[in-house]
C-alpha cells in the first residue's frame, strides 16, 4: 500500500465543484418520492447540506459561532420533529431517481453508464469523510462500496437482497477531494445468492477493491 501524501491545505475537500447532472439510468432508478415532495429542491437542499458538513469539518470556529450555530440547529430539529414520517414515507435517501438518492450518509456516486450487470461511475470524497493526511477515511470506503453494490444487486427488477458480507481491500491512499472512477459489476447470481465486485480508481491507480455477498430476501422478511 502507498503512504499518504499529506495534504494540510485549508480547502482540502471543500468548495468542490457539483457533480455533472447526468439522467440516472432506468436501470438504476427504482424508487421516487411522493408527489408532494419536491426532488429538484430537496436534492438541492441536501447538496448544502453535503457543503454545510464539509465546512463544519474543515473549519476552526470560535465560541460565539459554536453557540450559534448550536441555537440555530436546536431550531431546525424543533421543526422537523412534527415532521416526523413512518421509514416506508420518508424522502431521506428514498430519491432513486436522483444522483446521490438524497442523502448524505456516503458521497454522491455520479453514475455515468448502468445495465443489469454493471455500474460505472464517479465519485468525490469531500472533506467530511477526511480520515488524515488527505486521505479518505477508511471507514466511509465500504460504508461507499455497500452503497453501490447494495443498488446493483438489486437493480433491474431484482427482489430486495441484504448484505451477508463486505470485504474490502486498500491498494493505495484514497485522496479527499478528487474526482475517481468506479465500477461495479455482477460476478454470479445463483439461487438467492449474489456475488458482486467494486474498483475504486485515481487514474490509473487502483485504491481499493470490495467483493460482496447480497441475499435475496424471502417473503415476509424484513
């Protein structure tokens, strides 16, 4: 495995550029919101709050504006509480036929190319998931590659699968802040059972590999 190059510069991870608004293919595109939610504006709203994260880490704030920024976030749970839905109703994550679903738990993966049995595309770690020394944490790593996987298994009219198991392998730092290419892709499908791999590049450099096992769910389990 190659040692990080450390990278201590204030911006590192923040400020990125948006992702390229690409048509999520049908394959990859399940499920949307009710219709009385608005998915531009809430995608827009959760792409500030992918910023707002980003800032939050990177930044060194003084007491008046931890107190603040404390008050004001009180406020907001204050009003989202009532707002409170069953998980089957909620929007958070639920926008399938956005980029990055709606949620902020792993980074926005830019699908560029999709069919039954393959994904490609990009991906930006920004500096909410900075580990040290530039480099991505290595926690957020399969946190991504579950991400992706978990889709694809059940893309293209799958029934539902679960994780069985992740394994995840680092080949080389995963830099904070650059754009890297992924693909993911079936390797067998056989009974319930389904067999996926994942490569994460920077360039030519391979940074870490996933392989996983996903199980279809019978009916009736959750």
């Amino acid at each position: 495995m190659s040692t990080a190059i450390r990278d201590d510069s204030a911006g590192l991870g923040i400020d990125m550029p948006e992702p390229e608004s690409v048509p999520v293919p049908d394959s990859w595109a399940a499920l949307v919101a009710p219709g009385d939610v608005n998915n531009t504006a809430y995608g827009e709203m959760v792409g500030r709050l992918r910023d707002f994260l980003d800032y939050v880490t990177a930044a060194r704030p003084d007491a008046d504006t931890v107190a603040a920024l404390r008050d004001d976030l009180e406020r907001w749970g204050q009003r989202l509480a009532p707002m409170a839905v069953r998980e089957r109703d909620q929007v958070f994550g639920h926008l399938r036929d956005l980029q990055g679903r709606g949620q902020t738990m792993s980074p926005t993966f830019v699908v560029r190319e999709a069919d039954r049995d393959n994904v490609r595309g990009t991906v930006r770690f920004g500096r909410y998931f900075l580990g040290g020394n530039g480099a991505v944490h290595g926690g957020a790593i399969p946190l991504f590659f579950d991400e992706v996987l978990g889709r694809l298994a059940n893309s293209a009219g799958r029934r539902h699968s679960r994780t069985a198991y992740l394994h995840t392998d680092y080949r080389s730092v995963t830099p904070v802040g650059t754009e890297l290419t992924v693909h993911g892709w079936f390797v067998s499908e056989e009974g319930r059972k389904r067999v996926l791999r994942a490569q994460l590049r920077h360039g030519d450099v391979v940074c870490a590999e996933a392989e996983g096992l996903f199980v279809r769910l019978n009916p009736g389990q959750p």
